[in-house]
C-alpha cells in the first residue's frame, strides 16, 4: 500500500513538472516578446508571415513626416507613438492601434493613409508595449495596453485642445484593445471605436488557437499558462476580455470581420455585436480572411467606415 502511494505520487509529481514545463513553454511561445515564428505560414493568416496583419505600404509611412512621440505607461516603460497632423486644421483624430507581434509603422499604413489623406483626420498610430520601438518584453493583448490607451488619449487632448475628438479605431489584437479602453471610463473627447475583427477574450482566442494549431484541450494547459501570465506578467487571460468590456461601454461602435477569418472565428463578432449594449454596426466582408477586410476592398471598407464616423464626429 505504501509503494502504491509513493507511486502515485512520483506520478503526480511528473504530471505537475510537466505540466510546469509546458505552461511556461507556451507563455513564452505567445506572450513573451520575442519574434512569433510558429504564425510562419500559418493557413490561416492570408499572408504566410509572423505578424498577424500584412506588412503593407510602408513606403507611404516613410514619406510621411510622421512626428515620433515618447510617453511612460503607469508602470514605467517607455512607450512610442506616431503622429501625423492632418492636411489642414482639425479637431477629428484617429488613434490607430496594430495588431499582434506587428507594429504601427510595418503594419497600418493603409489606415493611417486612408483617415489622413480621404478623411483629412490628425493620426497617431502607438506601437504597443512589447512591439516595434516600445519597451516591455511581454504582449498585454490589449488588456495592458487598454491602460496605455487611456493616456495615450489624455496626452492628444492636452495636444489638441478640449474641443478634439477622437475615434479609435484597430485591426485583430489591436480591435481589442479598443474594444477593452471602450470600456472604461473615457472623457467625453472620445467619440466611437471601430473594431475590426477582435477577439472575445485572450482565454477564448488562445483556447481555439491551442487546438487549432496544437491540438490540445484548452484545460489544462492553455488554464495553468494563464497562471504563469498573471505572475510574470500581471494579467489573467480570463480578466483580459473584450466580452466584458464591450458590455460597459458608453461608445457607438463598428464591428467589421471577415467572412472567411478562421484566425479569429467569425461567431467573435457576432458575439461582441450582440453583447454591446450602444449604438452598433456589423459589417461581414465576403471574401475576407484575417485582417485583410481593407484589402479586399480599399473603397469600400473607407465608405463604410467614413459613413458610421459622420454619425458621431
């Protein structure tokens, strides 16, 4: 009886190593900073590279005389933003906020574009903590960065004058992490967020890549990962939810998605869409895979969106 327990336990203890091992491998896979090379030609990213979005028109970015500006998070990393003023005097700003492992100036150059040169909008585009030239050396998932937005917020009204108004607008990890500042308490400068194919929760959309990618149930791995991400870096992939943020949220927003995105799963949106409690749209684009829904068609996807912004700015 007693070799059987010490057995049992020897197993026990080799299940728990293992289990260890793994969450830590994982965390370090998907929330470490460090470049994302298991997204390399993923099926389900259009483009076949590490960024969940498409490098794309980098050289309008560099043409532009965009004006590098420096702020620290709450918790004391240096954070790097983009700003580029309109053609001519306005109160309309956009903030635009990247997607996963990519960052402001490799990956939305076509947003930033289109605001600046057919809205005629002030642009800042801010690299994420833990990508592109901002400090940090884990990815937030828009839970983190939510914060960061707050202040990002604050510093363009103290720019800008009481009278702007801002929209927010993101692609993937970037459309959550508007949809999570949405939720907080914003001053009344902010007008509306436009969601481009965000996820629920980090719990949800890890839980479908984990067994889309590695085949694995999302208990008990991608559940004790989460707990070596509230240790080491402060958040649970459960408390990091969009879900729960779009339910507090005061702000009119637009859900765009891609009909054929099977990297974030089109029931996300319909979910999000349903769960807002505000003024909404929903737009389903034919044709579209993950964070390419401007690419299918650039006129369209500026109509839609320029029609839901003349609403509320």
């Amino acid at each position: 009886m007693l070799t059987f327990g010490i057995v049992l336990l020897i197993i026990v203890c080799v299940i728990l190593l293992l289990l260890t091992i793994a969450s830590f491998y994982f965390y370090r896979v998907a929330i470490y900073r460090q470049p994302k090379t298991f997204l390399v030609d993923n099926p389900d990213l259009a483009q076949g590279s590490a960024p969940d979005l498409p490098v794309q028109d980098v050289p309008w970015v560099e043409s532009q005389p965009f004006e590098r500006i420096e702020m620290k998070s709450g918790d004391g990393l240096l954070l790097c933003g983009f700003y580029l003023p309109a053609p001519s005097p306005t109160t309309k700003t956009v903030i635009i906020a990247h997607g996963y492992s990519g960052s402001a100036k490799l990956n939305m150059g076509p947003f930033a574009q289109m605001y600046h040169e057919e809205f005629g909008y002030n642009v800042l585009m801010p690299d994420a903590r833990g990508h592109g030239e901002s400090e940090g050396n884990y990815i937030g998932f828009g839970w983190h960065e939510r914060l960061d937005y707050l202040k990002w917020i604050h510093l363009l009204i103290q720019r800008l004058g009481e009278d702007c108004e801002i929209a927010l607008h993101g692609v993937s990890m970037g459309a959550a992490t508007v949809v999570m500042t949405g939720g907080e308490p914003l001053p009344p400068q902010v007008k509306c967020v436009i969601s481009d194919c965000a996820y629920t929760s980090v719990m949800d959309i890890l839980s479908y890549q984990g067994k889309r990618m590695y085949h694995l149930p999302p208990f008990p791995i991608i559940y004790t990962t989460s707990l070596v991400c509230k240790l080491r870096a402060g958040y649970s992939f459960s408390e990091a939810s969009s879900l729960k943020q779009i339910m507090k949220t005061k702000l009119p927003v637009y859900f765009i998605h891609g009909e054929e995105d099977t990297f974030v799963p089109t029931d996300m949106a319909h979910r999000l869409y349903a769960a807002c409690p505000t003024y909404k749209e929903l737009t389903m684009v034919p044709q579209a895979g993950h964070g390419i829904s401007f690419n299918v068609d650039p006129a369209a996807y500026a109509r839609y969106v320029e029609q839901f912004l003349v609403k509320f700015i």
